[in-house]
C-alpha cells in the first residue's frame, strides 16, 4: 500500500505544476524538476532541467494565460519512485483573442531527492485539440505569488457584480 504522505505529496507536485502554468512562474516549474528530469511532448523530448524550463520559457510566451487542470489520478510508489497517469484539461487563450481546449495524458515517473517529490520523467500525449475563435472574457488577476497565499486578504471578490451579469 502507497504511503498517504508520499502520495499526498505527489498531489501536491502536480498542483504546483499548474499553478505555475497559470501564473508563468518559472522558478515554480523548475522547482517541480529533477536536474536530469526528461520531459516528451510536441514532438520534443527535453533532457535537464535547464533545457525543460528554457523550452518551457519559450513554449509559454505564446499563450495570455493556461489554464491546467490534472486530475484522474494513478499512482503508484514504490520507495523512493513512482509512476502515474494523469488526465489533463487545459484551457489556453491565445493573444488574438481566441482560444484552445486541449485534453491530454501524462505519463510520468517521479523520484524523491532529499526527501521531496520531482518529476523524472513526464510523457504527454495530446489526445484533443479544439480550437476557440472567442475565449471568452479574461478578468485580471493579481500577481498571486506561489500557493496558498491570498496576495492581498481585504481586496474584493474579482470581478464586480455588474462586469458578470449581461
């Protein structure tokens, strides 16, 4: 039986992954990585963890803002190792106002370094792909900062009432 701890932790990797996706923070994303992490996707596979931010880095500069979300979960540990699949949807607004739906899978094998969950290996397969003329209205969002800190406690909710209603 897996350790609760080790796959809470494991979670909590795949959350900070995303986080980092929607808030462009680079030093969050690499922090998720092993110095020799590999990482296949689009046709590229990227060895290093100096290689998979800076395609990373580049890779990002062509979306507003990307949404992730990774769920259905399976994981599997083994000591210091795992493996696991992952759904994933993504919803990416493109500059011009328009948008993509992405659905994929990760595969991925994961090591513990000093006593912290890292990605290995990550292996994506993009099994849909839906282009949007109109992504919708985008709302501004503070610099949050890494999870779970609220940047500012006393602000209102985001956005007014009368920007919502039609």
């Amino acid at each position: 039986m897996n350790n609760v701890a080790d796959e809470l932790a494991l979670r909590k990797l795949l959350a900070i992954y995303s986080d980092a996706c929607w808030r462009k923070d680079g030093d969050s994303f690499a922090s998720a990585w092993a110095e020799d992490g590999e990482w296949l996707l689009v046709g590229q596979k990227l060895v290093g963890k100096a290689m998979i931010l800076g395609f990373w880095e580049q890779f990002m500069q062509n979306f507003t803002s990307t949404w992730q979300v990774q769920h259905t979960m399976i994981l599997e540990l083994d000591g210091d190792l795992g493996r696991g699949r992952i759904y994933v949807d993504e919803h990416v607004v493109l500059p011009n106002g328009g948008g993509m739906f992405n659905r994929g899978i990760y595969h991925d094998d994961y090591a513990k370094v000093d006593g912290r969950w890292l990605f290995k290996r990550r292996h994506f397969d993009l099994v849909h792909k839906s282009m949007l003329a109109d992504a919708g209205t985008a709302y501004s969002t503070l610099p949050y900062g890494p999870a779970p800190v609220d940047p500012d406690r006393n602000r209102p909710a985001t956005p007014p009432l009368e920007q919502v209603l039609p």
